[in-house]
C-alpha cells in the first residue's frame, strides 16, 4: 500500500475559497459552530475581544488572529486561566513559561494588542516581558475612543459599571452574562463568548471558544474567581 503525503508547502485555502466551495463551505460551517474554527470573516476593521485565557486555546487563538486579521485584540485579564497564581503564588515559573507563549502569538502578528492585569496575573512579569514591544498593558480599568464609540475594559463587571461606555469589555466570572441596557450600551462578558466589534458600523459578532476552554478554565467545577 503506497501513502501519499500532503506537500507541507500546498497553499491553505482563503476565506474567499471557503465561502465559494459548497463543499468547504459546509465542512467549515460545522467547525464554526462546534468551535472549533472561528467564524470566516474579515476582521481588518474590528476588535477581538477575549478574556481569562488558559494555555491549551494558544493554538486556537493563534488560528483565530492568523484567520481573521484583528486590528486590535483587548485582553481583559487572566492570560494564563489555567494557572491560578492568586491562590498558588509558587507556579510563577510555570505561568511565566505559558505567559510567553502568548506573548510570541501576540507580537508576531500585526494587531495592536491591549492587555489588562486579571487576579491571576503577575504585573512585574508581564511589564518585564513587554517592555520593548507594542504591547500595551493596562494595570487598571480604562476607555479608548474608536471613531465615534467610547469602549471601557476592565477585568470585572464592577471594573466597567461605572462611567460605562457604548461598549463594555470584562470577563473574571459569569455572575453579569452579557447584555446591551436600556441605554443601548454593551456589556460584553469575555469568559462567555469571544466578540468581535466592527470599529465602523459597531456591529457585534460573538462566537465561541474551542471546546475543552471552560474545562481548562474550572477548578473542580467552580468558576475562577
């Protein structure tokens, strides 16, 4: 019996490809929805929003920026979920090493990435690590303007609740799942879905993190807090 092997350099398919092949198309279809792929779209003019990250979706998120080309990409803390430095100060090193890893998938694309400090996160690491690259890493909740919207960012609800703008980006817990008011402003939980924000229109596209996140996330069954 003979194997035929792939060539490693055979061109993946683009996302014109994919919307124009039925058969691609359709395959591609049931990965979005099961989570495995994120959704086929254009994301040049829009904001990835994420939140409470653990290691084992670095290679997803690694698809996900090199397929929808974010222009920025808003982290709202806990980068590395599955290490809870908070209650276990000693895995340092551990977090450290996978802290990394994000780092590299961040830098070595073209987005502009913001990144706020979660309870499990350890500042003096992350400083030390972004100090000679684009990344811009935020210790406390703040705004940044987009055209005509106004977007605050924060690790907890309570981080965003107050001088809240037309969009509102936390993660940290699901006691507040997200939710538009009676003002029209969006609340958008990051530990729930992963959200992208058309920088122009304000269109919100939600979808969902890789199967086996939330495991990853949990800690004998309980929400990370």
């Amino acid at each position: 019996m003979t194997t035929l092997h792939l060539p490693s350099n055979l061109p993946k398919p683009t996302l014109e490809e994919i919307r124009n092949c039925p058969v691609r198309s359709r395959i591609d279809n049931i990965a979005v929805r099961a989570g495995l792929n994120p959704p086929p779209v254009d994301g040049r003019d829009m904001i990835l929003h994420i939140s409470d990250t653990p290691s084992t979706m670095f290679p997803y998120l690694r698809r996900a920026i090199q397929r929808l080309r974010p222009a920025w990409i808003v982290h709202t803390g806990d980068l590395v979920d599955d290490i809870k430095l908070e209650t276990r100060p000693g895995m340092i090193d551990l977090y450290r090493k996978k802290l990394r890893v994000l780092l590299n998938l961040l830098t070595e694309e073209t987005c502009g990435a913001i990144l706020l400090t979660g309870n499990h996160d350890h500042l003096p690491s992350l400083l030390e690590m972004t100090e000679n690259s684009s990344v811009q890493v935020w210790s406390r909740p703040g705004r940044f303007y987009i055209g005509s919207f106004r977007f605050r960012a924060g690790h907890t609800y309570e981080d965003v609740m107050n001088d809240a703008g037309e969009y509102n980006l936390f993660g940290h817990n699901m006691e507040h799942p997200t939710s538009i008011d009676e003002y029209g402003r969006f609340f958008l939980n990051g530990l729930e879905k992963m959200y992208l924000i058309h920088m122009e229109t304000g269109d919100v596209i939600p979808f969902k993190y890789p199967p086996g996140t939330n495991d990853a996330r949990l800690e004998r069954k309980r929400i990370s807090l």
